[in-house]
C-alpha cells in the first residue's frame, strides 16, 4: 500500500477535495477492477468516458477518484483529484505506485507495422537460451520466464503494463522485451515506462481507422523514438524509407540495420529456401531456421539488439541458428500423403500479405500452383480490403475471400468491399466463401499434388468473433485436418 499524496508525487494537481493521505492498495481505469482502498482513474477514451464510471468504481470500493472533471456530487469520504490529463498521467501514476518496475529491468520496445511478434519473441527466446531469465510482452501471450500470461491487447494498459512489469522484477527478470503498438504510443499507455531501447521494423498502411490517415499513424510510431532518453538505442530498418524519419528527433544512439544500405548491422541473402535462410550476416556466415527476406530483416535487429546489450557474438549466432519462428508467423506444412503445402501466417495488412506471398513465389517450383485464403477484420481499417484482395490475386493462381474476425460487422459485406479491389482479368480465379473452415476445405480441394496453400490473416489466434461472440477456431488445426484428407 501506498498513500495517496506519494503515488501523485510526479504528477500535477489542480484541485484536490478530501485526504491526500489515505492508503491506496491498487489502481484502477475499469471501474469493475475497482475495489476497496483503489484509486480509480478516470480516462476520456476513443470509445468510453471513464468520468461516466466514477460512481461504479466508488460502490465497487474506489476510495480515491483521480480524473480531469470533478463530479456534480461528491461523496464524503472520497478523495477527489483533479488533474490535466487522466491519460498521459495514468501511466506516470502507475509507474510510481509500482515503485518503477522498467528502471530495474532492461527493457526493449518493438515498433512498426509487421515484424514486431517474430522480433520480441525471438529476442525472448534467445536471451533465454543464452541463460537469462526474461520477460515478453507480446500479441500472442506475456511470459514471465517461463510463466504464460494469455496477452488481451498487443501493449496492456498502463496499469496493466506496470503490474507486469514488477513481476517480472519480483521473478528475477533481468531483461524484457515488449511490443508496442501505435495506439498504445498515442493512448500513453506507457507514458512512464524507461527503455533501454527501441527497434523500428517497417511501416506500412494498417490502423488507418483509428489513426484517420498515415501520417498520424507515422507520428504515432515516431513518438516513441522521440522520447527515448539519451541512454537508450534506437535501432531502426533503414531499407524502409521510414526508417531514418523515426530518428529524426530522438535523443537516442542510433543505429542503422539493413539488407540494402550500409548499415551498422547488415546482411546479405546467400540462399532463401524451405529449409530457411543462409546469410552473410556481418561477415559471417549464418543460417537460420525462418524463411523469407522479412525474416531476413527480423534476425538482423534481433542480432542488432543483442550486440548493444552486450552478448557475446559467437553465442548470439549459434543461438539464433536453432530458434524457431513466433507461433502464426509463416507456419509451415507438408502432407506427405496429399503432397500440398500448407502456410498460416498472421499477414492481415496489404503489405505483409505481400511479403508473405513474394517470398512464397521466390520458393515454389515453376509448376506449383499458389491458392491463398484470406479475409479482413471487421470494425477495423476498411480501405485496406480492396488492396488486400488485389494483392492476393496478383501473387496467387487461385484466390478465395472468406471471414476473418467479422466482429459486429456482416462478413458478406466486408468480402464485398474485398471484391471491389479485384481486377476484372482477376474475377475468374476468385472465389467467395462466407464460411472460413468451408474456404480452408475448398482451397485444398482445389489443390493438386505440389501446390501451395497460404491461409492467411489469423496466424495464432484461436477463436473467430462474430457478433461479439468469440468461438473456437484454429487455422492451423483445420488446415492440417484439410490437407491429410484431401
């Protein structure tokens, strides 16, 4: 417990009514994780107003109320603050109560559009087969050592964030590696948090729904390199011409890493085949379980990242030699009884389902046919769906438009504004198939002996939500199911 006065020592108070001395046991910015002895932060957001919950988290215990209005009524015995900005204080507010978990770890933040699960998880896994303990913090789950915490958002909220932070500082963590999210840069989620550093992968279009267009989207990616301290390093792609604008401001060490351009970090492709790929990778030969010239890109900045925090070289790369790829990320099968190939990838942007794609037209053999199953999220970015099915046609022989996560929106609707960005010498290789498993089912009876079929967007998640409902569904499940029957 913490008094109250304490845990707002770095924050500004414009109005306090009640006792700045009270206990607070925890905090809150859901009013339904409020209980007694809580501060409960009230926080304006793109959906919700959290102002409108101040009487919900008070009756489910909240004995303190931090927000930005003050309420009409005021209870006694509840201390009411008043500050700025609920938003870009909760995070300050969480770290103090915390007592500062990311001073005592060393933590790296990955950002950009694609590449940010394979790039934390194979740092995860490699600091820990080199004999560290360490944290992760990613879309598909949060480990605490060897803890697994199901992951609920790409970056938590800032309370969230920190609780897990000291947790990680209680196991014994001396390293952490996090992904974050643009929205998570723009909602200050962590606003507080210290980075040892920061990795830039790539940008591309994606979130033009929440961000409205992409040079918000740009900004919101740059600003987490623009409050990087001085002690950190930023270690940016500058193959993406994006790369070099994140650096533009930060008060960081930079650091290039590149498969084109002289780079501090660089590498050339000697061979990219099934069997993964074989680099020049600072001089030295390496080879590498992952597939394709993103991946490529992916082990360059783990490598990079191990380098500025001081590894030992030759460990690093005989490490990195055996770690597999993040789980959904160019997920690999082979039916010896039907002899397809099966892909699940987690490439739901127009421009990781091109890399994606490339890289599987650079592997085929001449005479393997490429069907790709692939849909869009509903509720999500809408001007992306016609590129996505433009896309898919351009580097597949056969492409069927399905569901992916419908959410509140009609999948018929969404597979029509996927049909919208389909050539018309492209129509007579498209189908539509409302039902994702009917899609999976029809895509590998439709392939002959050789063909390829890539199912793409979902990668790792194990539900489809429609309606608000989430049920079971596994790509990776039903695609192995397909392809031995058929």
């Amino acid at each position: 417990m913490k008094k109250l006065k304490n845990i707002l020592s770095h924050v500004q108070v414009l109005e306090l009514i009640g006792k700045d001395d009270i206990q607070i046991q925890g905090l809150a910015i859901d009013s339904r994780k409020a209980k007694d002895a809580y501060a409960f932060i009230a926080i304006k957001g793109t959906l919700t107003n959290g102002h409108e919950y101040i009487d919900a988290a008070i009756k489910n215990g909240a004995s303190a109320i931090i927000c930005e209005e003050l309420p009409t009524n005021l209870i006694d015995n509840i201390t009411y603050c008043k500050i700025q900005n609920s938003k870009e204080e909760a995070g300050k507010i969480a770290a103090e109560f915390y007592e500062h978990p990311s001073h005592k770890l060393k933590l790296v933040g990955v950002t950009g559009t694609n590449g940010k699960t394979t790039t934390a998880t194979l740092l995860y896994n490699l600091f820990t087969t080199l004999g560290f303990k360490v944290g992760l913090l990613s879309t598909i789950e949060n480990k605490i050592g060897n803890e697994i915490i199901p992951a609920t958002h790409t970056t938590p909220d800032a309370i969230s964030l920190n609780e897990l932070l000291d947790e990680m500082v209680v196991a014994g963590c001396e390293y952490a590696f996090m992904e974050v999210s643009s929205h998570a840069i723009d909602q200050r989620r962590i606003a507080g948090v210290k980075f040892q550093g920061g990795i830039f992968t790539n940008l591309s279009h994606d979130h033009l729904d929440y961000h409205q267009n992409f040079q918000s989207y740009l900004e919101a990616k740059k600003l987490f390199f623009d409050e990087l301290p001085k002690t950190a390093f930023a270690l940016t792609n500058v193959d993406d011409r994006r790369g070099n604008v994140m650096l533009q401001n930060s008060k960081a060490k930079k650091y290039p890493y590149a498969l084109k351009k002289t780079a501090a970090f660089k590498a050339k492709i000697i061979e990219n085949s099934l069997a993964g790929l074989q680099l020049d990778l600072d001089g030295t030969e390496f080879h590498g379980r992952l597939i394709g010239e993103f991946n490529a890109y992916n082990y360059l900045a783990v490598y990079g990242t191990a380098m500025l925090l001081g590894m030992d070289r030759f460990e690093v790369l005989t490490a990195l030699s055996n770690l597999e790829t993040a789980e959904g990320r160019f997920d690999y099968y082979f039916s010896e009884t039907s002899g397809k190939t099966g892909i699940v990838d987690y490439a739901h942007t127009p421009d990781a389902l091109e890399k994606v794609l490339a890289t599987i037209d650079k592997l085929r053999r001449k005479s393997s046919q490429v069907l790709t199953v692939v849909g869009c999220g509903g509720d999500r970015d809408k001007t992306k769906r016609p590129i996505m099915a433009d896309t898919a046609c351009t580097y597949s022989n056969r492409v069927i438009l399905t569901s992916d996560n419908p959410r509140s929106e009609k999948p018929e609707t969404i597979i029509e504004e996927m049909e919208k960005g389909v050539k018309i010498t492209d129509k007579a290789k498209v189908l539509s198939i409302t039902d994702r498993k009917q899609a999976i089912k029809t895509a590998c009876a439709l392939a002959q002996r050789g063909d390829i079929i890539l199912v793409a967007g979902k990668g790792h998640e194990k539900y489809q939500e429609t309606n608000g409902v989430r049920r079971p569904f596994d790509d990776k499940k039903i695609l192995n199911e397909f392809l031995k029957a058929v």
